[in-house]
C-alpha cells in the first residue's frame, strides 16, 4: 500500500474497525456512526484529539499509534 502510494496516484476507500491499520496507511479518516459522519479530519489528528465523543470512546479502547 505505502509503494502504490509513493508511485501513483491512489485513492482506496476502506472500510474497518482495525484503527491501528486505518492509522498506518491512511492520510485521512472519516469516522461514521449509524450511517453518519462524526469525524472527518487528517488521520493522526483525528485519533489524537477527536472531536466527536464515539470516535473518542473508539480511541480510548485501546489503539496504540
């Protein structure tokens, strides 16, 4: 994933509960609830300060970035 990013032009829309993956290839995370999106902000910065209080709950489970 990190070579197809650094050699093209890649756009992969991913689905996960895996926060640690989504933390390691992705520039930008758009956290949904019930369909709805909660958080839409650069990865890092919305698993180190998010906003929305489910995405911290999600955080606060226990990801380790």
């Amino acid at each position: 994933m990190h070579t197809l990013k650094k050699n093209k032009d890649f756009t992969l829309i991913m689905v996960s509960h895996d926060l640690p993956v989504v933390a390691d290839i992705s520039e930008r995370i758009i956290m949904l609830d019930k369909g709805e999106i909660i958080e839409d902000a650069p990865t890092r910065e919305a698993l180190s300060s998010p906003k929305h209080p489910r995405t911290r709950e999600l955080v606060e489970a226990g990801i380790e970035l």
